[in-house]
C-alpha cells in the first residue's frame, strides 16, 4: 500500500487540488500533511498508513483518502482491497462459484469460430476454444496470459500496438489481483514475470491501475489471413471476479469473413474439439496447416 498511496500522491501538485503555495519545491507532488488536510485525517495517522503500520482503516476513511489523491473508481477499488476490505462494488457481488470445466468449455466453444476463452483471477486459461491459440497465441487451458504475452516473442508479434496493451494489462492485472496479494498462485505469477521479463518488472514498479471499461479494442496480426479487428468482452461469472468470460468479437465484416474463410477451408474437424487428434484433427493436423494445404 505504501508505494501505492505515495506514487498517487507524487503526481498531484497542489493546484490540482485546489491549494496555494508559495516558493519552489525540493520535491513534486503533494506534501503527506496536505493529504491529510485534504482527507480530513491527522498528519501522523496519514504517515503511518503510508508506511504500512499496522492501523486500524475503515471504510470511510479510505473513501475520503481516495478523494484527497483524486482516485478514480479503479483506483478506489485497489485501494481498498489493498486494505483488506471490500469496495461497494465487491460487497454487491453475487456469491455463485465457478462452473465445471465441461461447462466452461460448452461455453466458449459455442462462440467459435470467434476466439473465447475463460480465465480465473491470475489470468490463468481454464477454457479456450480452438481459435484462442490459433489467432490469439495462447496455448490454450493451463497457460498464463500475462507470462505468455511477456514471454513468448511469437505470441507478442501478433498484437498490433503490443506496448500501449502490455501497459493497459499489467494495469488491469494490479486491479483484478489486488485483494488477493499474498496467494501463492498471484506470487508464482509475479516472481516468474519480473524474473523472466524486464518490461513487466518495470510496468509493475509504476503501480497504475486501469478503470475498468465494458470492452476495448484490439488488432492481432495472423501470418496466414493478416490483421484481425476484434472487440473484447468481459463478464464475469463468479463472485470477486474469480471467473471471467473473455469474448472477442470481429469488429468489422472482414475479420469475420476472414475467420470464416480460415476454418472453412481448414475443414470442419477444426472446431470440434472433442474429435481425436491435435485441435480435433484425426491426422494430428492444426488448423493453421490444413489452412496452408488446401491453398
């Protein structure tokens, strides 16, 4: 929480939030009595909360906190999990646990042939149709998005504009994991990151955390068909977002005329997953090799 609360309290300057000063300033950013000003708490209570003492912290408190550093509603959230307690949003949650792998399979391969896959906290695959490694480079259930993402130089050349996602990723990860630091499924994810990826130690070193949005954009480079456009979803299926639905749906008529040419001419054992053979295929063929064979 320490680096937290002090990283958002150093990109405010106290015209931002509405304070005079007079002179120069050895260092930028608002001064901790001037949050504490701000938010209505004394000085000394403040610079124990940034230390990380052990203090008693209470749901109104942090609120006018989030206030007094201009938290937006992503920010307030961590914040609070950070804290050990639970936002408005996580309190109105429902308490439904996750669904059976057969389920969760059922799911994502009804939307094929648009990618789709379900993924739990730490943005481990449960369930992915055969679209997922196809176009966009994950494996497939057991893999880690994030690791494989940072990790694997051919997955990462498929996402037109790969710097501006890792940042908004590794943003929204802090967000989804942030009443969960300490698990150690979260802590094998982060010390396998920051030891195999420069890039991710640094983005994670920034604390940014991401308002979360109802979908986004993004572009991913196939080497067979090219640029795809899709539009991705997000639900959650479980309470504390423990579960989430990823859709990916083409945002234009040529990415889905694409995926269906694609498949179409990979043959029709290419998205029935339960077939033998590799992605469902008898004679151990992908996809993407059916695909090159009929051309």
């Amino acid at each position: 929480m320490s680096h937290f609360l002090r990283t958002r309290r150093m990109r405010l300057s106290p015209g931002d939030v509405g304070l005079t000063t007079s002179g120069r300033r050895r260092t930028p950013g608002l001064r901790r009595e001037e949050v504490a000003v701000l938010a209505g708490v004394g000085t000394s209570w403040y610079t124990w909360l940034e230390q990380g003492r052990d203090i008693n912290v209470s749901d109104a408190v942090l609120g006018a906190i989030s206030g007094a550093l201009r938290l937006n509603a992503a920010e307030e959230i961590y914040l609070h999990r950070l804290a050990g307690l639970k936002a408005p949003e996580d309190a109105a949650r429902a308490t439904s646990g996750p669904d059976d792998p057969r389920r969760l399979a059922e799911l994502v391969n009804h939307w094929f042939p648009n990618p789709a896959l379900v993924r739990d906290r730490c943005w481990n695959i449960l369930a992915a149709n055969s679209a997922v490694p196809e176009f966009l480079g994950f494996p497939g259930p057991g893999a880690n998005i994030l690791v494989e993402f940072f990790t694997d130089k051919t997955c990462r050349e498929r996402y037109v504009r790969g710097d501006a996602l890792a940042r908004s990723s590794v943003a929204r990860f802090r967000a989804d994991v942030a009443d969960c630091f300490g698990r150690p499924e979260v802590e094998r994810v982060l010390a396998e990151l920051s030891e195999r990826s420069p890039e991710f130690s640094e983005l994670w070193s920034g604390h940014e955390v991401l308002e979360p949005v109802k979908s986004r954009t993004k572009e991913v480079l196939h080497p067979g068909v090219g640029t795809l456009s899709f539009d991705v979803h997000e639900w959650e299926l479980a309470a504390d977002h423990e579960v989430q639905l990823v859709l990916h749906m083409p945002t234009v008529q040529e990415t889905k005329e694409k995926l269906d040419a694609f498949f179409a001419s990979a043959g029709p054992d290419a998205e029935d997953p339960d077939r033998p053979g590799e992605d469902g295929d008898e004679d151990g063929q992908s996809p993407s090799e059916k695909a090159s064979a009929a051309a």
